[in-house]
C-alpha cells in the first residue's frame, strides 16, 4: 500500500473541517450580521407554507407541538382569562411557553415563535401580579402645565419585567385610542379626550421596550435588552370616536379630524420604536380598518414609515364581513391586501392557512405582499434578540408582583385621584380625614372587593368580583391608615335605622361601575346601578360623608352631588387600595386632573373640551388640591 504523505492528509483534514464548518454556518443565525441580511438569508431559503405560518397567530388552548411544527406557527398568545391553569405560577407560565417554543425550534429552519399575551394594567392576566390603574387614571396623573410620563415610563418598565418574569416577551399595549364619548365600553383603557395628553403617555412604551439610540432611524423596531417586552400601539386608528361610543362602530371624521385627534399618538410611538401596531375593529367613515389599505399600507408603513409587523385584533378579519365570517376568503384577501402582517387567528388556524395559501397560488395575493408581512415579523424577531434567546428560565420569576412594583402603583394611584369636591366651600374642607376619631363608617360595593377595584381584563376578560388576586381593598387601606383606637365599622349597605342607632364621627362611600371590558361596558345611560346611588343617599344624608367613585369613566354624579360632602374619582385603581387611603387622610396631597370631561347629563354627549355647546359638571383639567399633613 502506497504511503500518503502527512502534508496531504493535513490538507485533507482541513478542507473537510472547512466543507462541514461552512455546511453549519448560516447568515440568518449570525447576530453579529446585519438585521436585513439575516432576513434576506431566511426569507430565501423558506417555502411558501413557512411564510405563512409566521404570519399565524394562534391561542394558546389550541397550539400544540404538532400544530406548532406541521404549520410553522409564528406567534401564540392567551386571549383574555386563558392561562396554563388556575392561580398558576409564573415557573408554571414559563414552562408552558417554552413548551411551545421547543416545538418550534425543532422545525427545519428553527424559526422561534413570539408569545403575546394583553398586559394593559400591568401582567393583569396572571395572579399575584401587581396591577396598576387602568389607563384613565394614569392619563389624570397629569397637571394643568406638566406632565407626568415619568410615572407612565416606570409602570412600563415594572410591567415588563413582571411579564418577563413569566416567560413572555410580547404584549398588546399600550392603547393609545383616543375616547370622546364615555359611553364607550374602553373607555377607561384610553389616557384622555385629549390628544396631547395620549402622546405625552406614550412614554409607556420607552418602559416596556427601553430607550432607542440617539439618531436611530424613524419607525424601526426596538428591544434594549432581555428584561424588556416588544409592545404594541392599539388600536389603529379612530377607535375612541366611535358614534354614540358604541365598541366596534364608525368612526365618523374628516381626514383632517382623523389625523389631528386620533393619529398624533402614533406619530410619537413610531418615533420612539414601537415594534408592532394593532388594528382597529372600528370603521373609519364606512370602511373597516381591516381592510383599509389606504391608512393600513399607505399611510402608516409608507408615509409614517413604520418598519415592524401590523397585527390584526381578535378574529378581526372576520369582523371585515357582517355578520363575522360569512365570507372568509374575501377576509383574508381584504386582510392581507390591507397590509395586515401576522393575523390573530386565534382557533380555526388551518381555515386560515389554507385560505391563503390558496390566494397566493390563485395570483389574488402576489408574493411580494407575503415577502413584505414575513419581512417585517422577522425582523421584530430579529431585532429583540428571539433567535439567542428564545427559552425563558426562572431567573425573573422574583419580580412578579414585587413589593417595589406594588409601592410603583401605589404611587401611581395616589397620583391617579382627582378631588371634585371638599366642603361646602374652601374654608371649610373635608379633606383630609382625621386618623383619630371615635367610630368611622365605611360603606359600598366597592370597598372590600379587589375585583371591582381593578376592573376589567383583571384575572378574567371581563373581570370579576371578589378578591382575585393579591392586593389591599380600600377599607384594609383605611384600617391599616387610621389610629389604632379608632373603630372601624363596614357595612356595605347600611339601612336608615342602622345609621340612626349608631353614632359615627364620618362616612367614607366606595361605590361605583361592575367590571367589564368592551362591548359589554358599552353604556348609554351612565348611571350607576344599584344599590350604589341608594347608598350615597342614604349615608350621606345622615352624616358627614366621603363618596370614592370606582369607575372607568365619568358617570352621572350630579343629582347627588349636593349631598356628597367630598368627592373622588378613583377610576379603577388596581390592586394597590393604600394608595387611595395615602391622600384621604393627608400622607400625601390630592394632585389629580380630569383626563376625561364629567359631563351633566348623557344627552349633552359628545362633549369635548374646546367644543362650541361645552357646559361641563366639571371641565377637562379639573381636580381640587390638598396638602400632605404632616401630622394627623
């Protein structure tokens, strides 16, 4: 046998290691490669059916590993309530989203999914979380002249984290509608009627994705770092100008009305990286915006120049036919064509998949139209790091209701308050309450009830009552506050002989809305329901009393306002009640100014501020101040 020379066998040796080396090696799975050439990478090497399954969303009770691998599913997410099961834990959330997520990455390209999840008031989906006021009483944090999106930019941060502590790094918020009509059932999810005050709260999304670069360009997606969520602007565009505020309606506007009151806000949120827009299930002047290409395509990825994915809302393309999905196909196409990116199915996914792939291969979609939707998924995935770290771990679960996030909502709720009345007259103020006195009365639906503090999407889509979830009601808030020697007696519904017999030197009222969450909030009356109005009239017509209304929106007040000795608007204050009893009795000053216009009566409804008929019960920007006491 003839002998092979060292030298050679080297070389042998080496061109294998180099075959196998560059074999192994691809662009798309390089992070030191630019984000587009990794794009162009994937997006050649996958087949018509990878393509569109990232543009998939699916629910999480009907993902699966053999769904997840067979239709190279793109995102899973847990509409409102669904959860891995009851009261789970955060180790609980991360195994099952990693469960997923294994099922992807064993794929043939190993494209990772994206898990969403609705954390509109901090991770409100999940127990033990801290939730933060809904959106409305954040937008009252402000002040006449200033701001405060500090606040705004920590309770994105502090959700974030909380909902990394689960495992998930995508969440459908901040909702940047703009409301001009309380009558709407989310109304309470967006900051203000006015415009300004909704662009200055998108400092919310700088918390949860972190701050972009100086001189980064305009509309390009963001992530700072692991224990930060891609966040999305919602809902694209007009949803709170709806007629009569009903959810889901017609946005009746001149292009000018459109662009100067409800897309300022998204204008700012491109600017500062939001990674993805959802889009409306509202109408602008007829056309659903689901199939609004003009606004969807034209406008907001051409003239706005946004870079990330545009995602529907839920079963929202079905909604593009009345009644919902009496003609899929033309769904689809009307979707897709619009310049929707990822479509939230979220059940009958393989209808969905089928469909377009069957339009695309009919030449009714082109390719190029599919290219761009995957494009734009990929590089959210991409750009927030999804293909280096697509498995969860249980290094963040500690942060899940932590106690310096729950001091965070506390602070926000106090903020969040605005006082409509004290006293008969300044001279003689009500608040704050004094922590020493004999026998106090609390009373009201609301007063010992988390559930009905935190409103909806708390727990449950819809919300619930009862005490759901960690958290201090506001009559544990008031005993924890007042003087040990002080009595504290609580009836929720104290008759007259009662408040006879018994001998209180004051009465604080918590009463208000029942949860609820979009079309069903929907309310054209705006009165509160039994027996909260019995009981203002009661009570208050027997002793000196405080009334703290627990709602999402303005409601009709004014018949009852003569005998309320001190008012409050609580809005929907979360988990953290001590912060309502902080300004009560004077550990710190009332600061809060209406976000919303309290109207008189619902027939002088819509009512704006800057409006030609505006004759407010209390005008946009109201809230009577206090001082914190230094003693009580």
């Amino acid at each position: 046998m003839a002998r092979v020379p060292v030298y050679f066998v080297g070389f042998l040796a080496l061109c294998c290691w180099t075959a196998i080396a560059n074999a192994e090696y691809t662009i798309y799975k390089d992070p030191k490669r630019p984000v587009n050439d990794r794009i162009k990478d994937l997006l050649g090497k996958m087949t018509l059916e990878e393509k569109v399954g990232q543009m998939t969303q699916i629910e999480r009770s009907v993902a699966s590993t053999d769904a997840m691998t067979k239709y190279y599913i793109g995102s899973v997410l847990s509409g409102g309530g669904s959860v891995p099961a009851t009261q789970a834990s955060p180790e609980a959330w991360v195994d099952m989203v990693n469960s997923f997520q294994k099922a992807s990455l064993s794929t043939r390209l190993g494209i990772p999914m994206i898990y969403g999840i609705d954390a509109v008031h901090g991770h409100n989906n999940v127990y033990k979380a801290t939730i933060f006021p809904h959106n409305v009483g954040l937008g009252a944090t402000r002040q006449v002249t200033t701001q405060d999106p500090v606040l705004v930019k920590k309770i994105g941060a502090a959700t974030a984290l909380e909902v990394r502590a689960t495992g998930i790094p995508y969440i459908f918020a901040p909702c940047i509608a703009v409301c001009r009509d309380p009558r709407w059932g989310r109304c309470y999810e967006s900051y203000s009627e006015d415009p300004s005050v909704v662009r200055s709260m998108t400092e919310m999304i700088p918390g949860l994705q972190g701050d972009i670069p100086a001189n980064s360009s305009k509309g390009i997606p963001y992530l700072a770092g692991q224990d930060k969520v891609i966040a999305c602007a919602k809902h694209y565009v007009g949803d709170g100008g709806t007629t009569e505020g009903i959810n889901e309606n017609n946005t009746v506007a001149t292009r000018h009305g459109l662009l100067s009151i409800h897309m300022p806000a998204y204008n700012n949120a491109i600017i500062k990286g939001v990674s993805t827009v959802m889009i409306s299930y509202s109408s602008w002047n007829g056309v659903k915006m689901h199939a609004n290409r003009d606004l969807v395509t034209g406008f907001l990825k051409n003239t706005q120049r946004f870079r990330g994915f545009v995602i529907s809302d839920w079963q929202g393309i079905d909604r593009i036919t009345s009644p919902p999905h009496a003609n899929y196909t033309f769904s689809i196409l009307a979707g897709v064509t619009a310049g929707i990116d990822m479509i939230m199915v979220p059940y009958n996914y393989t209808e969905f998949i089928d469909g377009l792939i069957s339009l695309v291969k009919s030449n009714h979609i082109p390719i190029s139209r599919i290219d761009d939707a995957v494009k734009r998924i990929l590089r959210v995935k991409f750009t927030m790091g999804l293909f280096e770290h697509p498995l969860a771990d249980y290094s963040k679960t500690k942060y899940l209701g932590s106690q310096e996030h729950r001091e965070l909502a506390r602070e926000a709720v106090r903020k969040s308050l605005v006082l409509l009345k004290n006293g008969a007259s300044a001279d003689a103020p009500v608040l704050p309450l004094p922590k020493k006195a004999k026998k106090i009365l609390v009373a009201g639906t609301h007063a010992d009830n988390i559930g009905y503090q935190c409103g909806g999407w708390t727990i449950q889509w819809q919300g619930q009552s009862g005490n759901i979830t960690s958290g201090t009601t506001i009559l544990n808030a008031i005993k924890n506050t007042v003087d040990p020697k002080t009595e504290v007696d609580f009836v929720e519904n104290p008759d007259l002989g009662y408040l006879k017999s018994h001998k209180f030197d004051y009465a604080i009222v918590v009463v208000g809305e029942p949860p609820y969450a979009e079309t069903f909030g929907d309310n054209l009356n705006l009165t509160l329901p039994d027996p909260g109005t019995s009981i203002i009239t009661n009570v208050c017509g027997s002793l000196k009393c405080v009334v703290v209304l627990i709602t999402g929106r303005p409601v009709v007040i004014q018949p009852y306002v003569v005998q309320i000795d001190a008012l409050v608007a609580a809005w929907l204050p979360g988990t953290e009640g001590q912060g309502v009893a902080d300004a009560l009795f004077g550990d710190y000053g009332f600061s809060g100014k209406l976000p919303h216009t309290w109207f008189k009566t619902v027939d002088q409804l819509p009512m704006n501020v800057g409006d030609r008929h505006y004759d407010p019960l209390f005008p946009f920007g109201y809230g009577l101040t206090t001082e914190a006491v230094k003693a009580n």
